[in-house]
C-alpha cells in the first residue's frame, strides 16, 4: 500500500467558489463530506489534488495560492494521483474510503476561483471521487492506496438493456459475459455493469452519464437493438451521439449473418460522444460475445485516437495485431 498525507482539508457551503482550510472533517458514506456543498447523492462529492501541483502553480508567481482557493476538497503528499485511473480506492487516515470516479472536468464558465488565481488546475489535475465509507478525518491523517487502477487502463461501462432482466425476471447472462471479454481481451477495467429498462429516455441518460463525466473510454448496450415494439436502444443511441462508426455495427452485422440470417435485422447503432466511444451489440449471450469479438481488434487503435494520440494509422498491407488486446500492456494503453 503507497502512503501518503493529509495536507489539507477544506470545505465551503457554496459551489463555484474557492473552500476554507479546517483541521478536521467527517466523510459521510455515500454523500461527501459534512457540511460541504458538493455532498450528495451523485460522483462528485469529493475533490483531490496533490500538493505538488499546487506547489508548481505558487512557483509560477501565485505564491499567496492558499489550501482551498481551487475548490479542493482535500489535498495530498505523496500520493501520485496522476497515476490513477477510476476505480482506485483511496484510504484517508484510519476509516474512510473513497472511490475514483472521474478524472478532470470541463468547466463551461469562468468561475470565481479561475479570476483570483488566473488559472485552474482542477479540470485539468483534479480527482474526483465517491465516498464508499465515511470517518474522521484529521489534516496530517495518513493516506493510503488501497486498490489502484492504472490512469492508462481502459475504462469500460456494459449496459444490459432489458425490461425482463430489470424487474429480476431473468438473470442478465449477457452484460457479465460482455464485461468478462472487455476484461480477458483489453484488460479493461470495467468501472460499471448495470441494467436498465427498455426506455430510450433513461437509456440516454445513463449514456450521457458515463460519456459526459467520468473519463469512460467504451460503452457497451447489450440489447434492445431488434423489431420488437420496446426495443428503442438504437434510437437511444443515436440521439447522444456525436459521431457515428458505421463501420463497427457492419462489421458486426455481416459477421453474424454467416451463422444466423436473422442477424441482418439488427438495427445496432454506434457512435462517439465527446471522448466515448458507444458500441451496442444484441441481446442474447452468444450473439453479444460474437458482435463484441468481431470489433475486438480494431478498438485498442480506435480509443487511443480517441484519447488523443496523434501517432500515423498502420500502413496498409501491415500484419494486424496477433489479438485483441494487443495495444493494452498490463492493463495500460500503449502508443
């Protein structure tokens, strides 16, 4: 387990502006911390920075930066959270538990802490994360890595959308065989597995979710994608995204039409949605596993381009990648 400390704690009763110093603070499981306007019932209830980018900001003339001015919640020593990816357990002195669930922000306004200081490193440097057990905690408290997922992890989210499988009729086989292959062939770090109703408003808005604010990489629907009446994942889909990938769903639909010629029914829809890249596959287990493999090779490049590497595509005539996960060293995503 890495150490660190507790350099400062801070908390405010508004948002947007910069928090005050206090010696100690209560984490309150599943909400934040007391008294802090950013608890509550959502992912962002804690922020994280290290006092080494503090530190960088005051050596370039914001020397009167105080604990607190970037809106953070808590700032460490010790701890490289720039090595982090979601996922990650934080231990803060002897009790509390916070979880990684986002990387940065995106800041559509200046707010008040950018015009004091000039700058903000929180959407750039910033951790955010969920409270997963509460406790006391004091400023100089001990900070420890209890589970750490690698930052150059693929991030991965699988939504079974099933009206059945939501109302615990019948158990999702699908979703868990999805997440275990993104596992075995990307060593994806599966931040989410959840199933939702066949209702294309909160299907949108889960997809939103994952692709608006927490650093995902690949979204997976599992279903929903054929004729019947309630089957509105391609419909979903489609209003969020940005970006369509035609390529990926024909790919997947002419791979299963050799095996079954209903495959060609599939209205599967995929698409990128700022820095998410959605990918829908059918419903039932076998069809899931045999939409996802026939992509597998071609989404380490995809998502790297997706994270912004700007290195040439593979010339044509070159070998492809002996497997999929090619590309993913150790759980990394590799140049």
């Amino acid at each position: 387990m890495t150490f660190g400390r507790v350099e400062a704690l801070c908390v405010s009763e508004r948002k947007g502006v910069q928090k005050t110093p206090v010696d100690s603070v209560r984490f309150v499981t599943n909400h934040g911390i007391e008294g802090d306007a950013h608890a509550g019932d959502w992912h962002r209830q804690v922020s994280l920075l290290a006092l080494e980018d503090v530190e960088s900001m005051r050596q370039k003339g914001l020397s009167d930066l105080a604990s607190g001015d970037f809106a953070e919640n808590v700032v460490v020593s010790g701890v490289p959270l720039g090595d982090l990816g979601l996922g990650t357990r934080i231990r803060l002195g002897d009790e509390a538990i916070l979880s990684i669930t986002q990387i940065g922000k995106t800041c559509h306004t200046r707010c008040a802490i950018f015009y004091l200081a000039g700058d903000c490193i929180m959407p750039r440097l910033g951790l955010f994360a969920r409270v997963v057990r509460g406790g006391k905690v004091d400023a100089g408290d001990p900070v420890g890595i209890e589970a750490a997922v690698p930052r150059g992890a693929l991030q991965a989210v699988v939504l079974t959308i099933s009206d059945r499988c939501s109302r615990k009729e019948t158990v999702d086989t699908a979703g868990p065989a999805v997440a275990e292959l993104l596992r075995q062939e990307l060593s994806a770090s599966v931040y989410a597995v959840e199933v939702l109703p066949d209702e294309k408003d909160q299907i949108a808005k889960r997809l939103k979710h994952y692709s608006d604010g927490h650093s995902i990489d690949l979204i997976v629907t599992v279903g929903g994608t054929g004729f019947s009446p309630r089957d509105v994942t391609p419909e979903a889909v489609a209003s969020v995204i940005e970006r369509a990938t035609p390529g990926l769903d024909e790919v997947m639909r002419s791979t299963s039409r050799e095996k079954n010629v209903h495959a060609i029914l599939s209205r599967a829809v995929s698409g990128i949605r700022q820095g998410t890249l959605i990918l829908s596959v059918p419903g039932s287990k076998a069809a899931a596993v045999e939409n996802l493999s026939a992509v597998l090779p071609a989404l380490p490049h995809g998502l790297k381009k997706l994270r912004g590497d700007l290195s040439d595509c593979v010339p044509a005539g070159a070998p492809s990648p002996a497997r999929a996960g090619e590309g993913w060293v150790g759980g990394t995503l590799t140049a």
